[in-house]
C-alpha cells in the first residue's frame, strides 16, 4: 500500500456559545413569467450557480472490486486542507462495482500516531455540490472532522463519484454522457456500499456514519439494504433528507417548478459543474456586487444562525463540486412526487438533528420520516438552525458534537 501522512501537533481548545434563535429571511424572486423560455434557462443557471456557490503503482484487495493506490503528494484534500492543519492524514482509492474510483482519506489527530485511535471508525458523508473538505472548513475545534478526530476517532472522509477528491472511473471520461449516467440511488448502492466495505476491510470493525443533507438520504436508502446496514454500528443524520413534501425554500420551488432539470437534458447537459469555465463569468458577477452571498444563502437553506460569513472566500475555495443533471432531477422529482420509501431495521442505532430554519429539511417532513422509522431515534431538534448550520456552525462544537458523541459512547464505542 502506498499513501501520503501529514503530521503536526497543536494545542487543542474548544470554544462555547449559547444558543439564539434565528429569523427566517425573505428570499428574492427568481424569474418573471414575460421573460422567455432561453432567457429563463440561463437565469436558472446562474441561480444554481449562487446557490451553490454561497453554501457552497496501485495495489488489488480481496473483495468487491475494492482496490487502492497513492495519488499526487500536491493534489489531494489531505495535503490541501486537512494536513496543513495539524493532523495526521492518508488519501485512499476505492473501486465500485460500476467502476468508479472513490477518495476516502483516513484522518487522526496530529498528537496521536495515525492507527492508535481509540474509538472506532466513522464515515463522514457530505451534501449535494460538497466534497470532504466540507467536514474541515472551519477552525479545528468547530469541525466535526478535526473534533471527531481530537477525540479519538478513526476518521474515514468520503467524496462521492463526480467530484473533485474522487479520480473519476476506471474507463470513462467526465466528458462521456455515461460518466453521469447516476443520482443519489447509485451513490447510496454502490458509492457508500464501497466506501463501507473499504473501512470495514482496514480495520475489520462496524463503521458509525455521519451524514449531511445529500449525505443523510444516501443513508437512509442503503440502510434498507441487509447487506449495507450489517456493516454500520450507528448513524447520525444532520439536516436529515427524506420527504420532501414541505420544503419552504421558494428559490428551490421555483427551479423546481420550472423544470430547470428537464431543460437541463434538453440542451444535452448531463454535467452540472459549477466552477466549469462556461459558468466562471456567472459566478464572479452573481457575487461581485450584484448578491450578497450572505443572504442568498439564507433564501435557500433557511436563515442560518452561527455561519461564519467571514470564511465565505475558503468556502468558494473547495466548493462547490460537480454533480450530475441526473441526481438533480431525481431530487426535484422527490418534491414534486413527495415520496420515499424507508424500510431501516429496528436494531440500527440512529441519531438526528433537526433545525426550525432550516428551509430544505422541513421540521414536519423531518417528524413525517421519524414516524416511518421502526426504531425510535435519539433526537436533537435547535431551533433556530438552518441547514447549513449543522455544518458549518461556530457554535456547533457546543449545539452538536459532545450530544453525537455521547450517543456514539452510548452505543458502546470506548471513550
């Protein structure tokens, strides 16, 4: 095997705040119905763009197709992000059965020696137009990346097919239709499936997982599966996404109720990346004092309560990543239908955090999904967070973390 650590040690603290409650934000209109069908389109886009812009020598292993080999020592999100803060970190490959070569870096804290943990694994799983860097964007003690690992963790990042710490497939291009050909189903069939196999063949032990947004209903439809879900110990879901029914963020509606995913495939686009440079131009003007990225994010995920403004330029950094026009229509297709489907075993552990503002996981669609569930999840509802709050909160070390981590310890993991 061969891979890349990056050490170094710091002094560990963790701040403390209070909990506020948050205002809901009126978010802008979109489109005028004069306005013609192209014109319309390209208004679209560019408000994709804004949204997701301001949240925004290899080696085979037995198995399912699982393999891993180093990448560039200057090209990865441990030597970008993860290592120059202090930790210990190794960038990983896995092969699904559909062959596409996932990233997986493996992370420990920079005073602890990158094996010795002494908690079990966790598997970390972003949101829609995020990759891994998104568990690590803010200071070490308000990420819950550099938190888990502070405390002990065996820290598996994973980056879905698509985006950027992901090395693509082992026979097509980015530029081939079928290279997009997926939505979220296949990232919770395959992607996590293969991410799950990987850690349990590393460390030969059950894997909590973590899970935002996209992340959460990626969980939730591999858990159905007897074979997923016999190799996670428990989950933990932030900003959970299942029902869709009432979604409250109007800017989304609207997209939605335009069918931009549809004229999407009509004008042949079956990428959707948003840092390709036919959007560059796009991008700069939507942000460069035209919108307040501030409030547009509001307009989207609901009024976030403790996002730190200040940070937005590391934010657009890393985000947002590609996805596919396919994954997009299938989850505009959830809000228009309302439905899905969840058949989790009783015997899973879950926890969930939920917030009041939070304009895409809508408090009554969060309940509707509590009530399907078999198993009575331990349950943190903060009412004044907004979507991305779970993420990238100052406070979240205070609001969120210690809470996950006892119902981790709870489950039976060592302290």
């Amino acid at each position: 095997m061969f891979g890349y650590v990056y050490a170094r040690g710091r002094p560990l603290s963790h701040g403390h705040r209070k909990i506020i409650t948050g205002i809901p934000a009126c978010p802008p209109p979109l489109i005028h119905s004069s306005i013609d069908m192209a014109s319309s389109i390209l208004q679209a886009l560019m408000w994709v763009v804004a949204l997701s812009l301001c949240i925004s020598s290899s080696e085979c292993l037995t198995g399912d197709s699982i393999i891993e080999h180093s990448q560039s020592v200057d090209g990865g999100l441990c030597f970008n992000l993860i290592g120059p803060s202090g930790y210990n970190c190794l960038e990983h490959t896995a092969q699904t059965k559909d062959g596409f070569l996932l990233g997986l870096q493996r992370v420990s804290s920079g005073i602890l020696n990158l094996g010795a943990q002494t908690a079990p694994p966790v598997l970390l799983l972003h949101g829609l137009f995020m990759g891994g860097d998104a568990w690590f964007m803010d200071s070490p003690n308000e990420s819950l990346g550099f938190v888990l690992a502070d405390r002990g963790f065996d820290v598996w990042v994973g980056n879905v097919r698509g985006t950027k710490w992901s090395h693509g497939h082992e026979s097509l291009s980015d530029g081939d239709k079928e290279f997009w050909d997926w939505s979220w189903e296949e990232m919770a069939l395959y992607d996590l499936e293969t991410m799950l196999s990987y850690i349990n063949s590393k460390t030969s032990s059950k894997v909590f997982v973590v899970g935002h947004s996209q992340g959460t209903i990626m969980s939730l439809a591999a858990f159905t599966q007897p074979d997923i879900v016999s190799m996670v110990e428990a989950a933990a879901l932030l900003s959970p996404i299942s029902y869709l029914d009432h979604i409250t963020s109007k800017l989304v509606l609207n997209l939605v109720h335009m069918y931009l995913d549809e004229a999407l495939g009509l004008l042949g686009m079956h990428q959707l990346n948003l840092k390709s440079d036919i959007l560059t131009n796009m991008i700069e003007s939507a942000c460069d004092g035209h919108l307040d990225c501030s409030d547009m994010l509001a307009s989207i995920t609901g009024e976030n309560c403790c996002f730190n403004s200040s940070r937005v330029d590391v934010y657009l950094e890393y985000e947002p990543h590609p996805s596919s026009v396919k994954n997009l229509k299938h989850l505009f297709q959830m809000i228009r239908k309302g439905t899905f489907a969840s058949k989790i075993p009783e015997s899973l552990p879950i926890w969930m955090a939920y917030g009041g503002n939070d304009a895409l996981g809508d408090v009554i669609d969060v309940e509707h999904t509590l009530k399907e569930l078999k198993s009575k999840p331990n349950v943190l509802f903060l009412e004044d967070y907004g979507h991305i709050d779970f993420l990238l909160s100052t406070r979240a070390y205070e609001d969120l973390y210690d809470n996950m981590i006892n119902f981790f310890k709870s489950c039976g993991m060592s302290s």
